[in-house]
C-alpha cells in the first residue's frame, strides 16, 4: 500500500509540473515559453531523446513495477497503479507534443 501511495504521489507531482504547468520558472525568457508545458520545452521540443526516454522509462521501471509487486497484484491498487502510470506515459508520447485534450488547459 505504501507504494502505490508513492506512485500516486509521485503521478500527481510529475503531472502537474510537466504537464500542466505552462510558462518557465525563469523570467528571461520573455514570455517566449508562456504557451507550452515543462515537458514540451524539455530538450527544445526535440522528441524521443535520452533524457525523455530517462524520465519515461525509470520512474516506470522503479515505481509501477515495486508498487505493483508489494500489493500483489490486487485489484484496486494494481488498477490505480496502472492507471496513473499509463496517464503518464501517453501524455509523454510524441504524438501528444503541444495537444490539449478536449481543450483543457488550452488558455493562456
């Protein structure tokens, strides 16, 4: 139980930071960055480099797997656990650089 906690904590950490927030944490840029999300300025929107596939694969590998294994694959935490990692990684995926599903979080 304790894991799944971690993934989901880290699943909300990780979602709101590089996939929500727009903008920059610097101030000099100006302004040039105020549409796109951390995860879509990473690497200057190049897809498919080694730290993408870094920050894709061992978060996968460390947490979805252990958290996974020490619940023994029961059914309501396996099901959250998925969950949360599958949101993550499509959301990675290059297909989804710059898509606002449904519109949401399309404004400025």
């Amino acid at each position: 139980m304790a894991w799944t906690i971690v993934n989901l904590f880290h699943f909300a950490i990780t979602y709101h930071f590089f996939h929500w927030k727009k903008g920059t944490p610097f101030a000099d840029d100006q302004g040039m960055y105020n549409t796109l999300t951390w995860w879509e300025q990473m690497d200057n929107g190049k897809q498919l480099t080694r730290n993408r596939k870094f920050l894709v694969v061992v978060p996968w590998f460390c947490k979805y797997l252990i958290a996974s294994h020490t619940t023994d694959y029961q059914h309501p935490m396996l099901f959250l656990n998925t969950l949360a990692v599958m949101v993550l990684v499509v959301a990675k995926l290059p297909n989804m650089h710059k898509v606002r599903i449904f519109g949401i979080n399309a404004g400025n």
